[in-house]
DNA sequence: TATATTATAGATAAATAAAGTCTTTGATTA
DNA sequence: TAATCAAAGACTTTATTTATCTATAATATA
C-alpha cells in the first residue's frame, strides 16, 4: 500500500501555488517543469484539482491554474481526497453474517490519519519553505 | 491506495486463531476454508506471519499453524507491519535540495494510523466476537 | 521403515491498478 | 485569425496484487 504519485504531485503543486503564485494563473508547463514531469499527465492530475474545487482554470493565453481558496482553508486532505477518492482503505470483502469488527477498527485508525491531515493546512508550509520546493 | 486482501485475510486468521484455537495446531485448509480463499495462497500469507514471529508452524500429520503471543501482545500492527512491510506509505521521488515538508507531514499523519493500530489488540476484539468470524 | 499429512518455496500466469503518452477538441486572448 | 492553453479520450507501458501449480522438505503414526 503507497499513496501514489499522483498525489506527491498534487500536494507540491498546490504547495507551489500556495507559496509563490501571484493573481496570474501559471501553466502547466511551467509547473510540470518544476516537477520533472510530463505536462500532459499533470495536466490531469490539475484536471482532478479543478473538479474538487481547489483551483480554477483558464483557457487560452496567459492561462493556467490558481487556487480557489484562501491558502488557510486548504487541507492535505482536500488535496489527498482529490486525487485518491475518499473510499475507506479498508474493504473486508468477506460475507460474514454481521459487521467486520476487523473492519471498524481499520476505519477508525484511518479516522486518526485523516484528522491530522484535516488539520494540517497548506498555509503552514508555505511559510517554512525554502527555494527548494 | 488501499490494504491488500492479503492483509484483510491476515487479520481474519489471526483473529480466527486467538478467539478460537486451542492449544492444537490449525491447517491452513481449515482456515482457508473458512475465509474462502485457496489454502496455496493464505500458506503464503501464513508464512510471512510466521517470520514476523506471530505464529508457529508445525509440518506433518496434526500439524499447522497456532500462535506464538498471548493474544493480549498482539496488535494490528503487528500483523499489518508482516504483510504489507514497515516501509512510509508516502515517498516523495522529487529530488530537491533540502528535506521534504509534505513528505515530514505525511509521515506524521502515517503515525497516528499506526499508534491506533499499535495499541489496539487482538484480545480486545476476541471477546466481543459472534460466530461470524 | 513406509505412507500419509502438512508446511515451504519457486516459477509462472492472470487480473488489476498506476503511470505515462499521444492526439483531438474546445476555450480564450491578442 | 493565429497563437496559446486546458480538457478529454484512447491507448500503451509498467508495476503490483492475486492467485495457481508443482516440487520439496519435515513430521507423525501405522
């Protein structure tokens, strides 16, 4: 079990946003540059963004992405939710009778997992950061 | 992202094994049956639990599989940590310069999953088992 | 000792999911 | 109208998960 790329990708994009976007809306290539990574699949990965309301998009020239909320009202979670789903982590797939007690407890540690990230804003990172990200 | 099956079948053994078996040694057969799943596969699962140390094998007539704790020392993560490994569910791949900032919070986050797990035991739920397990 | 029983291990196959590419379409601006 | 940029769909490649099959090794008991 791995979060997938797809989410690093998401969560340095959103950090990049955060941290230095101005007004204007930045491109794809420009944000697929930082990453080493295709423009065409960040494309995607910005497409999910957009549809779970974090950024906005505009076409044609001087395009591109900016967020859609204030830096304080974006969670890790938002962005986690996003791009992996918000499907429990756990599916018991056995016909047992009754409830999977083994499945309440693996829904509840997740609970515990997603709380901190929740919590965790973007605007919290975004002030430690160094020319790195 | 998700758990694999492997490890929901895990959990049902283990679970299986503290509720029910006494002191004899169980076969994988009976316990495959049981969950549906073919007695080559779960084997396979059984001898990761066996390495991390969870349970014992014992070949030949009458012999199997029964656990090596008391069933009070044995958590979820225990179990959770043989079939899926220790390894961080997120690894940022980017190479910047410094330490990675998602990557630090994404492993706290990953922590508190893993104290609930830690700290929640196979003997707590044995007891508050049906017959559905 | 021979036979039945049971776990272990390796090779391999099938199914599913993740990662990535290519191309077309549609929207916007200058 | 031409250049620019996002969105979407089809497709390919790669990796992982979920098995299956077969052979080998260990043990008990008749």
């Amino acid at each position: 079990m791995k979060y997938s790329k797809a989410t690093n990708y998401a969560l340095h994009t959103m950090l990049f946003l955060v941290a230095y976007a101005p007004d204007k809306p930045v491109g794809v290539q420009q944000l697929a540059e930082r990453q080493n990574v295709s423009p065409t699949y960040l494309s995607k990965i910005l497409t999910k963004l957009v549809k779970a309301g974090l950024v906005e998009s505009a076409s044609g020239a001087n395009g591109g992405y900016r967020l859609r909320r204030r830096k304080e009202e974006i969670s890790f979670l938002d962005i986690i939710h996003a791009i992996e789903g918000t499907a429990s982590l756990f599916d018991c797939t056995l016909n047992h009778s009754s409830e999977c007690l083994i499945q309440q407890e693996m829904v509840k540690a997740e609970g515990q997992m997603e709380e901190y990230l929740r919590n965790k804003m973007m605007s919290e990172l975004a002030g430690k950061l160094t020319e790195s990200h």
